[in-house]
C-alpha cells in the first residue's frame, strides 16, 4: 500500500511541476496540463493547442525537450528511472 501511495505521490507531484513549468511555454492551463498529462501518460493527443487536430510544433523548443523528457520517463516508469537515479535503491 506504501509503495503504491508513494507512485501516486509522485506522479503527482511530477505532473504538477511540469504543469507549472509548462505555463511559461504555452499559450494557457489547459494546453499546459493537457501536454504533460498527454506526454507522462503516452496517450497521444491533448486539448488545447496539442488537440487531436493539432502537433506539439507550436512549442518552443524548451517545452518540448520537458515534454520529450516526460514522455521518456512514462515510457520507462518512474520507478525504474528512480531506481538508476537514486544510490540508496541500487547499494543495497
């Protein structure tokens, strides 16, 4: 239950300081938060300017490397990229 509470805490959090950053490269919240939940979750499209009728184009380059970063870390789950960056999981 413990390690399951912690995923959804940071998945949370994550996806809340990727929102916020997110804002200073997008045109509005929903655009902001619709790319990173699109990108962390690898579902595809998202509302806004990166709806189903729209690319991730119109994102500065900055964005995009975030976005291609978080798309690399829901591919390979956060518990992976945790145990590789975190000495305390892999000394013991």
């Amino acid at each position: 239950m413990r390690s399951i509470s912690a995923l959804v805490l940071i998945f949370a959090i994550l996806f809340v300081l990727s929102t916020f950053v997110m804002t200073f490269y997008t045109p509005d919240l929903e655009t902001a938060s619709s790319s990173v939940l699109a990108t962390l979750c690898n579902i595809g499209p998202g509302f806004g300017e990166v709806g189903a009728t729209s690319t991730y184009a119109g994102i500065p380059i900055g964005g995009q490397i975030i976005l291609t970063t978080l798309m690399l870390l829901g591919r390979l789950e956060l518990y992976t990229v945790l145990v590789v960056l975190v000495p305390s999981f892999w000394r013991r």
